[in-house]
C-alpha cells in the first residue's frame, strides 16, 4: 500500500476499497486478489460457523430440539430478518413504516430495554 501510494489508515473499508486498488497497481495483482478474497472470505465463514454452532447449541438445549431441527429453526429465522436486512440497505431499499427494516429492529430493541 505505501509503495502504490494508498492510505492504509481507511477503515473498515480497507478490505472492500483500497486493496482491489492496490492489487489493480501490481503485477500478478489479479491472482493476488483471488487468494487474498478467497482465504478472507474462508476466514470469515469459518468465524460465523463456530458463532453459530454456540446459537443451535443454546437453542436446542433450551427447547429440547434434535440438533437438526434447531438447524432448521435458526437457519428460518436468521433467513426471515437476515434477507430483508440485507434489502433495506440495498438499491430495493426495502423500508417498514418509512425506516429501513434494520432500522426498525433497533427501534423495537430499544422499546424492549426501557
């Protein structure tokens, strides 16, 4: 990044914005990307599984489920708020009441605290 001139103080963005430019900059960048992308996506699906593993876990015991059917039960609900999350920050912008769905689940969250 410093030799090509690109700030690696960005952020979060850092992954998703400045690396594609800095892999563009070099030689055998193209390739580079691929494995880069490749093992960081590998190594945040393995994180998620092993947090999810602790969630079917947690919901079989406390509902006295098989662990396939607390998969099912889990994978259903993360599908239900996950899928129209994903939505309402997306060119859909799907919104409920005038606010985007994920929007909305932190207005309910905070009614539920107080």
């Amino acid at each position: 990044m410093f030799t090509y001139g690109f700030d690696p103080g960005t952020g979060s963005q850092l992954a998703f914005d400045t690396l594609p430019r800095v892999f563009e900059e070099m030689a055998q960048g193209a390739w580079l990307a691929i494995g880069f992308f490749s093992l960081f996506f590998l190594a945040a699906f393995s994180s998620c599984l092993a947090g999810l593993k602790v969630i079917i876990a947690a919901v079989a015991e406390e509902f006295r489920m098989s662990d396939r059917r607390a998969v099912l039960a889990v994978g259903v609900l993360m599908l239900f708020l996950g899928v129209p999350s994903a939505l309402s920050f997306s060119p859909v912008a799907l919104s409920v009441m005038g606010m985007p769905f994920l929007a909305l689940g932190f207005v309910v969250w905070r009614r539920f605290q107080a």
